[in-house]
C-alpha cells in the first residue's frame, strides 16, 4: 500500500440482522458515510441485504455471502474460512469485522468492533449461554485484532480496567445519526403515530429498544405506575422494539393498575420513529449500563426529552442535555413525575437535546474507522 493511500477494506456485514436494531443502524450509517470517501471498499452482506447496500454504496463493491449465513453458527464458522479467502480474492489490505467477533487467521490484519463491556460489568442481565460466548468473543477479539474500535470512551476504560486491554489498540469512534431518519417530527407525523398507537387522544412517555434485563424496563413500568397513577389524565407508557428474554417485564405489567395505559406493539416503522419518540411527552431509557446508548442520541435527535440514567457511556452521549434518575422504581417515578409537572424544562430538553445530537455524525465516525483501518494496515510494512 503506497504512501498516503487509503487502504482496501473487506467490510463483514453478515452479522447485520433483519431487524436493524442497533448493530445494523451503526453499520448501515458508518458504510453510508464511508462511501463518500472509501473507494477501495468491499462489503459482503447476506442476500435479503444486497440491494440495499448496493443502492446504498454505489462506490462499494457488494458481494453476496453464502446463504447459510443467515444461521449464526453457520456465520461464525464461514467467518474463519470462507472470509479470510474473499479478503485473498479482493486483496483486501483490512477485514473488518462490526460486531465482536473476527476471523482468527487471515492473510491481512483484522479490526473489530467491540460495542461494549457490559457482558463484563452487568453479567447477570444476559442469559448465561450468550454471555459466556460474548465474553470469551470479547477476550479473543482483544488478543488477536490489529486494531479494537469502540463507541465510547466509558467502553475503552472499562475494557482496559477488567480486560488489562492494551489502551495503544484501542480507537473511540462514537456513533452519529441521521439527521434525515432522525429529526424534529412535524405535527403531521406525530399524529399518525398517535392514531396508529389509538393514542389520538392521550399523551404518552416512550421506551424504544429490546427487553432485555439491562434495560430495566420492569422499573421503569413500575416508576411509571408511580409517577401517573394519581393523576386525572394519565399519559400512556409505549414499550415499542422487540421482544427480549426478560420475565420480569410481564409481572410488571401485571401490577399495572386498570385504568393505566401501556402498550406493546413491537417493533414500529422506521419512518415513524420521529413521531414515536418527538411525539412523547418523554423518551425514557433507564438502563443499566450502555456501550453508547443509541436510542438516547436518536431520541434528541428528534427533539425529545429523555430521561436516562448516568451509568456508563450515558453521560458521554446526553451531556446536560439529558435528565438523569436512579435505577429504582422510586427513583424513576420520581424524576419522572417531576419532568411531567414542568413543560418549561421538557421543552428546554428537547431543544438542547436536538442541538447536541447534532455533533454527534457517522462522517465523524467514519474518518477514525479509516485512520484504523490504515494504522492496521500498516503493521504489514512496518
């Protein structure tokens, strides 16, 4: 690779899953802002992905991966054969690899993005099988990649901390958003979501992500119930996203009093996240702990007021422009009831909630996930 030359990247985005959660909207962004300047660039993606990022990357060679890739453990074994060998055929001077794990021998060297240590730090939260492999992927991806890319400096830190990670290796890239996908909903928008929710006429506070133990969802139905329940006009509370592994959330929902609102309609149309989360009196997100907390920034993004709290990387993403709560019912309920009781303050959040979003960019993102890709790419002529 000459001087000065950026260097040919073989993207793996076969991890991407169908419901672009998270993962795929880190990937989906990053190679979005990438293709503007990353012409030596190859993505490999499963077949139901192709057109989309063939649409979306005109600049980028798309390659189709075999169909058993859809199926994890067929993924993760085509990861360590059959990737290093496209990398070959493209010559590819970096495999990058966006979601823990990485090919363990390859003719080039490897980066990998570890989203967060909270597999580490909040084991308890995640069903035993899925942390042990996480954790043991973790390990392996410090040991063996060039180049380690994380969203936040929280996540560096606490690797460095448990792991003894080698702080030399490792490259803070914070995610961005889309500030076409993710903005200030018009009343227009608001309203079809209401109506699509059967909130025409009810205000509500809003939790958009997966059921998952981290993300405390049981307290913050049960802070929830607190906060309204004694009110004359309750606001509803929506949990939309999908469907997770904690039990705790349907006893909570049980202890919901009758004339209570709450609503679970899963996963909700891109489009409509806008008026989703703008619509909300509050996007509330009282997790345990976040790798960056994605739902928070795409929350301001769309001028809400969110309530969060500040474990984590948490703090990195709100700033001031966030309320902070507990992690307890008490707590939540009230900090909760108090944002409710202040339209001046939710407003106020709202409007520096958008304007902090707004330094947060995938071209941001994009330029130090080049700057490691070269400095790994330059370990082969050092």
């Amino acid at each position: 690779m000459a001087g000065g030359e950026l260097p040919r990247v073989l993207f793996d985005a076969t991890s991407v899953p169908a419901d672009r959660g998270g993962v795929g909207r880190y990937v989906d962004g990053l190679l979005h802002a990438l293709s503007r300047v990353q012409h030596g660039l190859t993505v490999v993606c499963q077949r139901t992905d192709a057109e989309r990022y063939s649409r979306l990357l005109p600049h980028a060679d798309v390659v189709v991966g075999p169909a058993a890739v859809s199926h994890r453990p067929a993924r993760l074994a085509w990861e360590q054969t059959g990737l290093p060998l496209l990398a070959q055929q493209h010559a590819a001077h970096v495999i990058h690899s966006p979601f823990y794990t990485c090919p363990l021998r390859a003719a080039c060297p490897v980066t990998v993005t570890v989203h967060d240590a909270t597999f580490f730090t909040e084991p308890d939260h995640y069903e035993k099988a899925r942390g042990t492999f996480f954790r043991s992927a973790i390990k392996t991806s410090l040991r063996r990649a060039a180049r380690v890319i994380v969203p936040s400096k929280a996540t560096r830190d606490e690797l460095i901390r448990l792991l003894d990670a080698d702080p030399a290796r490792l490259d803070v890239a914070y995610h961005g958003v889309d500030p076409d996908a993710f903005h200030p909903p018009s009343a227009d928008e608001q309203a079809r979501v209401a109506a699509r929710l059967g909130l025409a006429d009810t205000p509500y506070m809003a939790f958009l992500g997966a059921k998952e133990p981290r993300k405390n969802v049981p307290e913050l139905i049960r802070g929830w119930v607190r906060a309204v329940s004694a009110r004359e006009h309750p606001p509803a509370l929506v949990l939309a996203g999908g469907n997770g592994h904690d039990e705790e959330i349907d006893k909570a929902v049980a202890e919901v009093p009758p004339h209570l609102r709450l609503l679970r309609p899963g996963y909700l149309r891109y489009a409509d996240l806008p008026g989703y989360l703008g619509g909300a009196l509050v996007a509330a997100y009282p997790s345990h702990g976040e790798g960056f907390g994605l739902p928070v920034l795409e929350a301001m993004a769309c001028g809400a007021a969110v309530l969060t709290t500040p474990r984590l990387s948490l703090p990195e993403v709100g700033g001031d422009a966030v309320a902070y709560t507990g992690e307890s019912a008490e707590e939540i309920g009230h900090d909760l009831a108090a944002l409710l009781d202040d339209d001046a303050r939710r407003a106020d959040l709202g409007r520096r909630g958008y304007e902090r979003s707004r330094e947060f960019t995938w071209e941001q993102s994009a330029e130090v996930h080049l700057a490691a890709w070269t400095r790994a790419a330059a370990l082969v002529t050092a």
